[in-house]
C-alpha cells in the first residue's frame, strides 16, 4: 500500500466520525465512537502488517475528525 491509501482510509474513518457526530442521542454518538475506534484499530492492524514503519500515532491522529 501507499501513502495515499493510508490517506484514504484516514478520510473516510474521519467522514464516518463526522456523521456519527450528527447521531441524535448520546447513546448513539458513544455506539458511533466504539464504531469508530475498532474501524480505526483494524485498519492500523492492516497497515501494521503492510508496512513495519507505519506511523499508528499519525494515522489516528489524521482520523480524529471530530472525536478529538
């Protein structure tokens, strides 16, 4: 994988952050967060074994979106 398929991934876990934001009850905005953060962690797991070097901190940092 590239950079721009890490960048890609990051994009959409942070769009799919965004829309969970919208969700109109606590309760589905914390269900949204746990979705969020296993969707963050299996991609990082995917990219780990990709790449050894794969910088897990930037990546989750460039998913936040509004989960900061």
């Amino acid at each position: 994988m590239t950079k721009k398929d890490y960048e890609k991934a990051a994009a959409i876990a942070r769009d799919k952050a965004a829309q969970a934001q919208n969700y109109n009850t606590p309760s589905a905005k914390k269900i949204g967060l746990i979705v969020h953060q296993a969707v963050v962690e299996s991609f990082i797991n995917l990219f780990m074994d990709d790449n050894p070097r794969f910088d897990q901190v930037r990546f989750r940092q460039a998913c936040q979106g509004s989960f900061k």
